[in-house]
C-alpha cells in the first residue's frame, strides 16, 4: 500500500509540473529547440546523450513549444530550400528531393504528429547563424513565403519534407544580412493563413542589445506571437542579471507600446548548459529568481526559451524541468487596462494567463466584446452577438463569422464553464493529464520504439464537469500508443560529412570572422550586433567541414 501510495503521488507531482497545453496567452510557457544535436557536437565521445527524436522529448511533457533548427539555406539547388537536423535529418545521409538538395525528412511525419496531438505545437526555424537565409526584394519574400506554406504549413506539394505533417508556425532566428523582405514574407504567411483551419503562429529571436541589428525593423513592421530574446552571448545576458545590463523592461516596453500586435508575448532566452552558449548560462536556482522575478513585474512576459538544444538540457539534469517548475512557481504581473486604440488581444485567461487550458464551449466568463479596432491573437476569445468566438490567426478588423473564417464560433454565452484541452477547438468535458514513468525521464539515448507503450503510461483524468467524457481520455491515451509506434532511427550518431562546403569545425561551431569575446554596449549597428553573435565552441580536435550543428 505504501509503495502504490508514493506510486500515486509521484504521478500527482509529475502532473503538477507538466499538466496542460500550450496557450499563447500564458506566460508559463517552455520553448526549447531541437535539430542540431548540440550535445553531440560539444561530446562527440557520449553517443548516449545525443539528440533523438523529436516525440521523445515531448513524451517527457515539460516543452510546450519546439522550433525545428534549422531550415538554414534559403534558395538552394533547384530552388528550393535546405533543411539540417543534424543527426537525424540532413541533406547527406539522408534521400533528397529530385534536383534538389532538400532532405526528405517524411519519417519525423509520426513525431511531429505525436507531439500536436500532446497539445505542443511544432514550428520550423528559419535562418541561425549561417547567413544564407536573406531576401533580395519584398516580391522575392512573398513569394517564398508562398514556398514555405506549401512545403511546411497548410498547402500542398510533391515535396514536403515532413509528407502529409503540417507544421504549427514560422520562427525567424534571423542572425546576418539584412531586413529586406521579412516584413513581406511574415505579412504573406499570415494572408495564407487567414480561413485555415488551425492557428498559425510566427516567432522571432532577436539577441537582446535592443533593437536587434536584423530583425529589429521587421518586429515593428508586422505583428509577432512569441518574441525569444537572446539573454545570452552579450553584456545583456542572464549572467549579468541585477548588476544593470540585463534589462527585460526594454522588451516589455517594445510590447506594450511599439509592436503591432500589443499581445505579443517575450521569452527570456537562456543556454540549456554551459557549452550551450558562449556566455550567459545561469544555475537553475539563478534562473528560478530571474523567472519569477521577471514574471511578476512585466504582464509581457511569456516564458522561456531553451538554447541550444534540448538535447543540451536533458544532459543537464534536466535542465528543461528546472525551467518548467520555475514558470510555474511565484506570481504574474498584473494585466493592464486595455485601450481600444492600441492592438490587444481579448481573451478569456488574459487577466490571469493559465497554462492549463482555454475556457470555450460557450462559457464567457471574462471575455470581451469583439472590438473592430484590435488586433487579436490567435486563440484569443471574444463574444460577438451572443456567442463565444476563438480567433484561429492573428486577425486585424476580422469579422467574426466572416467570410475569411477567422474566428470559430463556440455556441451562444453559457453559465456552465467547460475546460478544454488549450490546443485545439474540440467538444470535451474533461482535461486529461498525462504522467510518465520516471524511468523514461533521464534519458534521450533510447529509441523511440523502446519508450513506454500506453500500457506503461498512468493517465489521471480531472473531471470539470458533473460528467467526465471517456472519449477524451481514450483519445490522449491514443496519442500516446501511437508515439510508441513512431519511426524512429535506431542508435542515432553524430554524422560525418566529407563534403568540405561549409568552413564549420567538427564540433559545429561555425568559423565567423566578426566571432570575438570582446562585446562592446553598443547595440545600434549592425557590426556591434554582430561582433556579439554568439562566440564559438572551442573544443574541436578535428575538422569536417560540414559537421550540421550551428550555434544560435
């Protein structure tokens, strides 16, 4: 009895740290990316810490959002972008497009899937640190982003890396050439997206001496969901938090009065480990102080990101569990009033953001009057003629019940509040909570096939209702059966390239001339930005010159 008693409890405090969903209007959000295998590159001799696939991650349910790293060639041979996930997907070891050199990464279809169907959503970084990620002209970027929607996103082609998948959103880690283009392509994703069935979200990751040499312009240009703020490799970073250089209110400031869309939430981006980033990394009791601290002054504040990658923060004693529990402890800042003249989202957890899940189905407890003026975020919810509306896309004097499908109507203004999982529109009573067995907890090293099948797994069901649907229990205890069924490639290893057509070292760490331990304050310039991009790792002992791991 004692053992099933700790049993349950373990259990219970699993699902404390990692119920819910990803909700765009909490700010207990963790976002960590994944692709480039980064602790492989710096541990080349630790085969049992390198990068795995994508659902295991998400079985171990503490990210609720993961930019795939990165689609780093822009035009390619054919042209048609490149993808490089390291040691799991790339354009050498792996099958490529005809006349292209696109990889075709259609087995990651099953992981991408498992996750969405945990309620994370899956997006696909653009750019990095490599360069080749820049537009010549507006029309050059709107027709690429027509590209991307068809490759990734909610079109169709006869060359989607990741088959019938269908990516949740864009994120531009846009760390060299200039801004031409990337108000446009941002613009033209977000006109794809208007009717689409699900939400589509667009992120940026800016370093933080504020406003970014790159992307700077472009964020206040067009309206953005999640900004990931570098707090790492510059005199801003998290390493200099309280001593007047790391300042988060900058970025709060840009939020609530400079960008597009007022709703827009920001991340403090930290390194995942010591070898994740030149310089920056802080102990996760730091980071818990700095979290909480940051949470509860600035109602901008969104979550954080983890850098780079998540492969770096389960090595690190699960460092991304740390992050998790430090979001969702201490208080949140106050929401401000707000003014119909400035572009801010009305939802129903806006006042006291939770990450647990979205109230719908009619209840409209706490949501707004739909206002013409305001731009709103996609999941924000608002009532509009009697009835309960949930924008599926960032929308601007967007109609609900219009012609560009928009907004989902929930049914007319109920009493009854009815909880549903936050990452999709469904009919449900119930909130399923998932907890894993602990012994898939510390490890990324198993393949997918040896995880936990359903049978292994404890589902909890809360009920929130007087009735609790069965079906919504079966269909999350389905998710997870069919993780365990998912493609994966055995004993995954750090990959060689004899190819010599990228100057990258064999650790990854890629060769910049303008790479230098030496920061200045100045953040205006684009040779100041980019003398603080981030400092290599400098452990190679070999070279390979296309090693695929490229610091962010």
């Amino acid at each position: 009895m004692v053992s099933i008693l700790w049993t349950l409890a373990t259990l219970l405090l699993s699902a404390s740290v990692t119920f819910g969903a990803f909700n765009p209007n909490s700010n207990t959000n963790l976002v960590a990316y994944w692709g480039q295998n980064s602790f492989g590159a710096v541990n080349p001799n630790d085969p049992a810490g390198f990068q795995t696939n994508l659902a295991t991650y998400c079985q171990q349910n503490t990210v609720d959002v993961f930019p795939l790293a990165f689609l780093d060639v822009f035009f390619g041979i054919g042209g048609l972008p490149e993808v490089n996930f390291a040691n799991i997907c790339n354009d050498v070891d792996d099958a490529v497009f005809p006349g292209t050199d696109l990889a075709n990464c259609q087995f990651m279809a099953s992981d991408i899937e498992t996750c969405q169907a945990m309620g994370k959503i899956v997006t696909l970084s653009m750019g990095g640190a490599t360069g080749a990620a820049t537009f010549t002209s507006d029309a050059q970027a709107e027709q690429f982003a027509t590209l991307i929607w068809n490759l990734f996103l909610g079109g169709s082609s006869s060359t989607r890396p990741f088959g019938n998948a269908v990516l949740d959103g864009i994120d531009l880690d846009i760390e060299g050439g200039g801004s031409t283009g990337l108000a446009a392509f941002v613009t033209q994703i977000r006109t794809l997206a208007k009717g689409a069935s699900k939400p589509y979200y667009i992120s940026a990751a800016p370093q933080c001496p504020f406003p970014d040499a790159f992307i700077g312009s472009t964020l206040n240009a067009v309206g953005f969901d999640m900004v990931f703020v570098q707090f790492y490799n510059n005199f801003c970073g998290l390493s200099n938090f309280g001593a007047g250089e790391f300042d988060f209110s900058t970025w709060d400031n840009w939020a609530k009065n400079t960008s597009p869309n007022r709703n827009v939430k920001v991340f403090i981006g930290a390194p995942a480990a010591p070898a994740a980033a030149g310089s920056g990394y802080v102990s996760p009791a730091q980071l818990t102080t700095i979290v909480q601290q940051t949470k509860a002054s600035f109602s901008s504040f969104g979550g954080v990101m983890l850098v780079m990658d998540i492969s770096q923060a389960v090595a690190n004693s699960r460092y991304d569990a740390s992050a998790k529990s430090a979001l969702l402890g201490g208080s949140s800042a106050p929401t401000a009033p707000v003014s119909p003249s400035s572009p801010t989202s009305h939802s129903s957890s806006a006042s006291t953001p939770t990450h647990t899940s979205s109230v719908t189905n009619g209840n409209c407890a706490g949501a707004s009057a739909w206002v013409s003026n305001i731009a709103y975020v996609a999941g924000s919810s608002v009532i509009f003629n009697g009835d309960l509306w949930i924008s599926n896309q960032w929308s601007d004097d967007e109609t609900p019940g219009g012609a560009n499908g928009a907004w989902v109507n929930q049914g007319a203004c109920t009493t009854q509040a009815t909880l549903i999982p936050a990452e999709g529109f469904p009919s449900a009573s119930s909130v399923s909570i998932t907890a894993h067995s602990s012994a898939s907890s510390n490890t990324v090293a198993t393949p997918h096939s040896a995880q936990p099948s359903a049978s292994a797994t404890s589902a909890l069901i809360v009920p929130v209702t007087s009735a609790i649907a069965a079906s919504s229990a079966a269909s999350k205890a389905s998710a997870i059966a069919a993780s365990s069924a998912t493609s994966v490639r055995s004993n995954p290893t750090l990959p060689t390239f004899p190819e010599a057509t990228r100057s990258v070292s064999a650790l990854g760490s890629v060769t910049s001339p303008q790479s230098s331990n030496t920061t200045t304050h100045t953040s205006n310039s684009t040779d100041a930005q980019s003398s603080l991009n981030a400092t290599e790792v400098s452990n190679s002992t070999s070279t390979s010159p296309k090693s695929r791991f490229f610091k962010f």
